[in-house]
C-alpha cells in the first residue's frame, strides 16, 4: 500500500504529461456533456496504471482538477456500508440473514421479516425515504433518528425477498445498526476500521460546515448554463452515501479488494455471489454491488452514485483485474457510460496484454 501511495503521487504531477486518445475522448465528453471536472484512475491487478485530473474543480476560483481533488461519491459509498456490516458480521455482532428487529427492536412489528441481508441488496421492500417532498427539503441538516422517523413504515412495496427495488431507506437503517453494534459513530467506525488502516486519509464523512482542502464545488445544468447546486446537507444520506473521496484514495481501496484486509475472501465473495437479478435487466445486485456475471469468463462488479452536483463511478473488471474509476462534479455528468468507454478503449489497446 504504501508503494501505491508513492506511484500515485509522482502520477499526480506526471499524468498530463501527453494527450492520447482517452484524454481526447474525456476532453469531448466533458465539453459535450458541460462537465466542469473530472477525476480518472485506472487500475490493472490491483495496481496504478493511470491516474489524472480534467478541468476544473472550481469554476468561480478557476482550481484545476487534480488526482487529490475530494468529490462527494454518493451512492458509491454503499459498498463501504456494505464493508462495515461484513466486519461486524465477522466479529460476530451481526448474523445477515436475522431480522433487523434483532438489533432495532423499537422497529414496526411489520418489519420483523426484514433481514440484514435485504436491506443489503435492496429486497426488503422498504419504500425510499427520499422522494420528490424529501427532496425540497434537502437542504435542512438530519440525525440518523430523523432519517428512520421518515421511513414509511404503514406498508412494504413487497414482501421481502420477493421483490427488488432500490432503497436508500435500507442503507440508512444498516448505518443505525453498525452504529448500535459497534458503539461508535457510522463515521467513527469506517474510519477506524477502513480507511485509516488502508491510508485512505482523504476519504470521510462530508461535512459542509468543516473546512476540507481540495474539496470540489458541484454543479449543475440549467438551459445549457451551468450553475452552483442548491445547498444539500450531507447528512440526509448518511450511510447511504454521505462520503467524499478522491480517485487516489479510491485506488488504494480497490487495491486492497484483492487482499484479506479489510475483509476475507469469503466474505468478500459472499458480496458478489448469488446477485438478485431484475426483472428485465442484465444486472444483478450483490451486497452493495451491482453485478453482472451474465458472462462467466468476466464478471463486473460496478456501483455508481449521484447527489445534487455530483456524479460518481467506479466498475471492476474482474478476469483482466481492470478498474475504472471516475468522479466527476456536474450531477448531469454520464459518469457510467464515461467509465465503461474508457474501460473499452483501455482494454481494446492493450489486448495483447489481457
């Protein structure tokens, strides 16, 4: 880990060094899409193969993107929530398939038959807390209490497990039980247990009010003009997105998604294995992954995230071991189809080296 580190710091002031076609590809997508920044890293076996930044983190300051530019990630942050739960369950605090009334025994009798692993992979029919009334109050600072008190709690959209549909109600109760089960913050834990052990030490809990170096201002697009996004309080996502990282530090992650630390290789298997597939969707959903293993010779394990001015990807390969990884500051940003292109131009060049 601390090799990377010291890879990722001399291609922080070397990755612009030439232009090539992925930098002309980046560089007209982002003049197409009106995307004021962006942050790239690509990975091949867990290590650094490019890292660069484009345009501007900030417009009114004129600041370059930079590789150690923070951005909010959204709900790529899941996996990290995912993370924490395994950790619990391999200490033994937490068992996926108990009922969440195990450990939130003042939850509604009706969500009894709601498990761990449903509010993992999105099959406990909670409906989502943030709908379009949520929205309009995004700005207004929320405990977690506040959170799980606007979960709608008179009906389930499905009986759990018989169903899928995205829920960040979910994430939201996982972060209140990792911080019952473990005594400590959400954000206490993932730093403790994750990103300092990994030197991850960019990457936390956002904060507005805090003073964050490097921190990206987030856009959006109105009638082709891009404007500053409204206020959204951070803390109105919680543990199911609340994070801001940098593609540096997102690299010394996925780096460590090939070794034993933070997790096993069971556990971290039992993530991707047996997704739960969607009606009419090539992609399945692990535990805090979307998955598509449709060809067996090369799974992909992706997640992207999005909040008000932000837009996050990173997707992984796993038969090249090749990872993609981009964060942009502009919530229109097509940050997906931006890293599966890259991905593609990536692995078509070097094909001979696959």
């Amino acid at each position: 880990m601390k090799n990377l580190l010291a890879v990722l710091v001399f291609a922080g002031f070397a990755g612009g060094a030439r232009a090539d076609a992925i930098d002309d590809y980046i560089n007209a997508e982002m003049a197409r899409q009106h995307v004021p920044g962006l942050a790239l890293v690509i990975m091949r076996h867990g290590q650094l193969v490019r890292v660069q930044g484009y345009g501007l983190a900030n417009l009114e300051h004129h600041v370059p993107v930079h590789p150690d530019t923070l951005f909010q990630t959204g709900a790529v942050g899941k996996q990290f929530t995912a993370v924490a739960v395994m950790l619990l369950v391999e200490d033994g605090k937490l068992r996926l398939d108990e009922s969440i009334r195990t450990y939130l025994p003042d939850a509604p009798r009706s969500w009894a038959p709601i498990t761990i692993r449903h509010l993992l992979n999105h099959t406990s029919g909670l409906k989502n807390y943030n709908n379009s009334a949520f929205v309009k109050t995004a700005w207004r600072s929320r405990t977690p209490a506040d959170l799980v008190a606007l979960i709608d709690n008179t009906s389930l959209n499905f009986a759990p497990g018989e169903g899928w549909d995205y829920s960040n109600s979910g994430y939201v109760l996982l972060g209140v039980i990792i911080e019952r089960q473990s005594g400590m913050s959400y954000a206490q834990f993932v730093q403790q247990r994750l990103f300092a052990p990994l030197h991850m030490d960019a990457t936390q809990y956002s904060d507005p009010r805090i003073l964050i170096r490097g921190r990206a201002a987030g856009y959006m697009l109105q009638k082709d003009k891009l404007v500053n996004r409204p206020h959204f309080e951070p803390s109105n996502a919680f543990a199911a997105g609340a994070l801001v990282s940098t593609v540096t530090d997102l690299a010394k992650w996925d780096a460590a998604l090939y070794t034993d630390s933070p997790l096993p290789e069971k556990l971290r298997t039992a993530m991707w294995s047996d997704p739960i597939k969607r009606r009419g969707m090539d992609n399945g959903y692990g535990l805090g992954w979307y998955v598509n293993n449709n060809d067996a010779t090369n799974p992909i394990i992706f997640h992207g995230g999005g909040l008000p001015g932000f837009g996050s990807r990173m997707t992984r390969y796993l038969a090249p071991r090749l990872s993609v990884i981009v964060l942009a500051n502009a919530g229109h940003a097509d940050v997906d189809d931006i890293a599966d292109k890259i991905a593609r131009q990536w692995l078509s060049e070097h094909a001979m080296t696959k």
